[in-house]
C-alpha cells in the first residue's frame, strides 16, 4: 500500500484535508504541514575474506525471506552510512569491518508489514579485522556463509538492488 494511503490523517493537526502537490509530495491544508515520500537510507558491505570468498547471509525475515543477503542495513537517525554499515555487520555477524571504497547506490522498492518502501541502498567494499570473532545473530539471519567469487549465484540473492549491485560488481 502507498504510504499516502495508510497515513490518511495529518500527524500534526489530525484533519484529513491533503492535497497532492506530486507524486511524492502532498500539503495539509488545514495546518499546512509537509510529507514526503523520501527513500529510507541502507547500506551493505561486499566483504571478501583472504581466500576471495564473498561474506553472504540468509535472511530470516521479510521481505525475500530464505533467500542470500548482503549484510548491512538501515541507517538511524543522526548516523552516517558508513557507521551505520560497520553497526550492522557488527549486529549481523559480530565482525568488525573497515570500510574500503564506496561503490554505487540502488534505489530498491518492496512492500513492508503492507507499506510500500523506497529504500536507497549504498553500497561498500569491506574487509574483516578479525574472522574469529564470527557469530550470527540467529533473529536476523539463519547462516552466514562464504561463497567463493566463481561459485556466486546472483538469483540466489533475494532483493533487487542487491541483485543488481552484484551484477554491476562482478561484471556479469
Ligand atoms: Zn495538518
């Protein structure tokens, strides 16, 4: 579902009196409060070990629930992308990474809990400090696996912009 269609009152006066000034922007016109459809900030790391295997985890949850995952993430309000990748390995895997060259970004689409969302997906090469520490957060993600780079299996990985981003990586 749009996101226009489930907020149908105003968050700051409560009336429903929007007008849609575009596609992605509509006005209150009782208070004259704002909303926008702004993407929502991701990131993930393309982490290869010393062997150049490619750090993969399977997703537990929706969207693309079971299928290969990056890790990575959302970014939190008052972080940057590069925090917010480092966090989110670091909760997915409890790895410590430092953050190569940054890549490319990929808008993605896909419903959540019945909401459209637009993220915007930045993407990192990566390298490990430290394999040892490696530990899965099992709410997050069933396995953590390392593909090596000629056994990747691009349909295997669940959400478009990650498809993508491997596609426009490994040249395919
Ligand atoms: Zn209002």
């Amino acid at each position: 579902m749009d996101p226009f269609d489930v907020l149908k009152f105003c968050p700051k006066c409560g009336k429903s009196a929007w007008e849609n000034k575009h596609a992605n922007m509509r006005v209150c016109r009782s208070c004259g409060y704002e909303m926008y459809k702004n993407p929502t900030i991701g990131g993930a790391a393309l982490i290869f070990d010393q062997q150049d295997r490619l750090l993969a985890v399977r997703r537990t949850k929706e969207p693309a629930k079971g299928t290969l995952h990056l890790p990575g993430g959302f970014c939190e309000a008052g972080e940057c992308i590069e925090d917010a990748v480092k966090r989110e390995v670091r909760e997915e895997t409890n790895l410590e990474i430092s953050l190569g060259k940054y890549l490319f970004s990929i808008p993605n689409h896909y419903e959540y809990k019945g909401v459209e969302l637009y993220p915007l997906d930045f993407f990192f090469e990566a390298k490990i400090k430290d394999t040892e520490r490696l530990l899965p957060d099992k709410s997050e993600n069933s396995e953590i696996l390392f593909i090596p780079r000629r056994e990747i299996n691009i349909d295997a990985f669940g959400l478009e912009s990650v498809k993508a981003a491997l596609q426009r990586y490994l040249g395919r």
